[in-house]
C-alpha cells in the first residue's frame, strides 16, 4: 500500500511537469492556426467552412481541459484542410479536395493541454521544437506521438487495487465503440434542449427584426454569410436599424435587394449589398451612397456575361454563392472581362446557339476545367481556350443529363426536408452549403425509416460531424451510422 502512495505521489509529479496553461497553448498553436484559419481559404467556401466549424469544436476541447475538476472526456474527431502541399508521411486519415489542399482528419483523446497540442501539431506534420520553449521536458516531446502520452506503464493490478480508471482501457473502449445516432442523441439532448431553450427569447427577437427591416427597406431578404451565434446576429440587425433613424435618406436604393452580413462591405458578385461586421457605420454609409454606381457597373457586368455567352455558343454564364468564394462586384467584372478578352482574341469556331441551355461557371484556382454534378461547367479563368473547346464539346450531352437530374434532386430534396420535419416534429430541418443535395437525400431517407423521438421541437441540421451549436442546433453527419 505504501509503494502504491509513493507511485500515486511520483505520478502527480511528472505529470505536473508536463502541463500548460491556456496561453501557453494558443502560442504553441500558432503555426496549426495559420495553416487552417478561415480567413485565409477566401477562394475555397468549402474548405473555410469546414475550419471554421472544426476551429469551434477544438476550442470547446481546450477550454474543457481547462476547467477545474475536468475528469470525463469523450474522443472528438475533427478534420482540416491544412494550406501546405507536402505530402504527409502520418498514418492519420487525410485526403486532397479538389482545389489541391490536404483534408487532415484526427481524433483528439488526451486528458492535458501539452498531449492535446502535440497531437495537433504532428497530425497536420507540423514542427513541434517551438513547443521546448515553453520549458516542457524534451523526453516528454519523444513520447507524444503514443498513442497513450504517459511517461509510466502501470500494471493492471494497480488499476485493480486502487479502483482507478486505467485510460488505456477506456480509449481501447471509445475507439471500438463508434459514435451512433441514437447514442449521440441521447447523450446531447439535455444539453441541446437547455440551450434551445435559452436562446427561444433572442430568436423571437431576430425574427421580429427582420421582418421589421425588411419591410421598412422593402429588401428581398436579410441573409449572413457565416453561422454567427441569434446574439450576434441580433446585434448586426440592431446596428442596422440605427443607421435606418440617423440617415434614411441614403437608404433610398436598397428597395428589392438582399443585404448580407459578411466579412468586407461592398457589393457582391450576385448583386447582394454586404455591411461587413468589423465596420463601423461609416463605412456602411458609404456603401449605401455608392449604390448608384454599383448598379451601373452591374448592368456592364451583365453585358459582358452576354458577350462571353456569344463566343461560347449561347452557354450562360452563372455565378453561383453556395460553390464559388465570396467576390465583390469590381472583382468579378475584372475576372469576367479577362476571361472575355482571351475568348475574343481566340476566335473559337462555336456554332451560334449551339450550347443554348448549358451553363458555366468562372474560377480563378484552377487550371482545367470539369463538369459539376449538377450540370454547370467549371472553367477556370487561365483554361486554354482549344482545350476549353473540346472540353465542351465532349462534355456538352453528359452536361445536359446533368442539369436535367439536378432539378429532379431538388424536387425530391425539398420533399423530403418537409415529409421529415413534420415526421419528427421539427422545428427547423436544413443543411450545411458543404453537404450536397445526393448527401442529403440519402440522409433523409435513413431517417424517415427511425423512431427518434428526441428531436420534437428541436433545429437539425446536416453537416459533417455530431455537435450541439451555441443556441442549441443539433448537428449531425449526413452520414451517420
């Protein structure tokens, strides 16, 4: 018994000599963050989104490492597209999307701030030397990659004697056992019914903003580019309804168009009004007197999508917010008249109307074109015009069965949206821009054929992985088991 102490004792030691504090953390997370932040996949919306959603779980993680009396934890699997190219000699799960960044996926399992960080850092083949300077034992640094970070093997006995968890035993158990529906829900409603609960005022209140917004303005809609938090995007509205009182005259020209809450102020490339959330109100007065001018560049924009559309046999040209990163207007008028003066001295031979019906789209990060599920040609800006010809050619049928399907899809998707939020009493049934409307249908269905009486009331929403937002939505994979 008194050697089993004097282990108890030396074990606490080492492992206080292997702790962090938060900020210790967040600098040694340094290099992770900017390889992953958001702010930087501008031109890849899928890629930003799948940060940005795995960045709040992870930090959800470390905040629960940190909180005093912290004992119980649950795996948490999470995936990144890191900005590096280099191919990863890891043996994680990871993959290249089709705008060439790496998706890394790991599951996080550690007990402490140093483990967590260090499985972060070598996941993503990240250097982990910088972390030394935070006065952490170097042999602790060779030990990280285990899959158990512990400097001392126990015998099972001591587990047996002492009544303690041995935590090998319980990862051994998290990784057999996987992640259900059922389980998961169970194990979240609480939590998310709470939450929902909470948050009941503040969404009475943004509805009641909206409309009154909307209506004073006679906008189309109100829309936001991320999934800010019903706080934060009440506040937004609030800022708005005091710039309406102190200067309604310069909200003249907003009458039937949309106003998205987004990152930079401007006019997008779909003709949408974005009021940045970092400006003050001085630079949205700003934008809404340029509105004139906006519309007069817009006009320009659409002759030159016409123009294009005539040297490409009558193909349209769409831009398309859910597939394509968020441009202004000036930006995309520069990508389209680029692209127009290449076509204009290519002289590509297409017949008059001969690709009426079809449809394309500009990207500006890539380097050959393809052919969307859905039907619309992705060309990029610097294609090869006599390669982007016989691309078209050769694809032009199989483009058509496509765009026919894609409506078929969307029929059916809303159908299924509806039948499945009155089966299960929904009070909101929606999806990510990431998961695609195939992916969502084959959700759908699988649920209609469970009881699942946990999700009466509630918001759902498909995505990628299982969590429980701030306002208490429930998210869940589209391809849960």
């Amino acid at each position: 018994f008194v050697r089993l102490c004097l282990d108890k004792i030396l074990l606490q030691c080492v492992l206080q000599s292997r702790t962090l504090s938060g900020a210790d953390a967040i600098n040694a997370l340094r290099p992770f963050y900017f390889a992953v932040h958001p702010d930087f996949f501008g031109q890849h919306p899928k890629e930003r989104e799948v940060n940005e959603n795995s960045l709040k779980r992870l930090n959800g993680y470390l905040e629960n490492l940190q909180k005093p009396g912290f004992r119980s934890f649950k795996p948490t699997q999470l995936t990144f597209y890191v900005r590096e190219r280099e191919p990863n000699s890891s043996n994680v799960q990871e993959s290249f999307s089709a705008s060439g960044f790496r998706a890394v996926s790991f599951t996080l399992h550690t007990r402490d701030l140093l483990s967590t960080v260090l499985d972060i850092l070598n996941s993503c083949s990240l250097s982990t030397e910088h972390v030394q300077s935070l006065s952490v034992n170097s042999q602790t640094h060779k030990e990280a990659k285990s899959t158990v970070n512990r400097p001392i093997k126990w015998d099972k006995t001591y587990y047996s004697f002492t009544g303690f968890k041995d935590p090998e035993e319980e990862l051994e158990q998290a990784q057999r056992v996987e992640t259900t529906l059922l389980s998961w829900l169970d194990d979240n409603e609480a939590s998310a019914v709470k939450k929902l609960k909470k948050s009941l005022p503040l969404r009475k209140e943004l509805e009641r903003l909206k409309i009154e917004l909307s209506s004073e303005l006679q906008l189309s809609d109100i829309r936001w580019q991320r999934s800010w938090g019903i706080a934060h995007r009440c506040s937004q509205l609030h800022s708005l309804g005091r710039l309406v009182q102190q200067r309604p005259e310069i909200l003249e020209n907003v009458k039937g168009h949309t106003v998205v809450f987004t990152d930079r102020s401007g006019m997008s490339a779909a003709g949408h009004i974005m009021l940045g959330t970092m400006d003050v109100h001085h630079h949205w007065t700003k934008i809404f007197e340029r509105l004139p001018n906006y519309y007069k560049l817009q006009k320009r924009l659409l002759l030159l999508e016409d123009r294009i559309s005539q040297l490409l046999g009558g193909i349209q040209v769409i831009y398309i917010e859910e597939l394509q990163p968020l441009l202004t207007l000036e930006e995309y008028f520069e990508t389209l008249n680029s692209f127009y003066n290449k076509l204009r001295d290519s002289r590509l031979p297409f017949h008059p109307r001969s690709l009426r019906g079809l449809q394309m789209i500009l990207e500006s990060d890539r380097y050959a074109p393809s052919l969307h599920e859905f039907g619309h040609f992705m060309i990029p800006t610097v294609c090869d015009p006599a390669a982007l010809q016989w691309f078209i050619f050769a694809k032009a049928q199989e483009a058509r069965e496509n765009l026919k399907r894609k409506e078929e899809m969307m029929i059916a998707e809303k159908e299924l949206i509806s039948t499945s939020t009155e089966r299960f009493s929904l009070d909101r049934l929606y999806k990510e821009p990431s998961v695609s409307s195939a992916q969502m249908i084959d959700c759908c269905k699988r649920l209609l054929e469970e009881s699942l009486p946990y999700l009466q009331g509630m918001h759902l929403c498909i995505s990628h992985f299982y969590s429980v937002l701030q306002d208490g939505d429930l998210c869940i994979p589209w391809n849960w088991k």
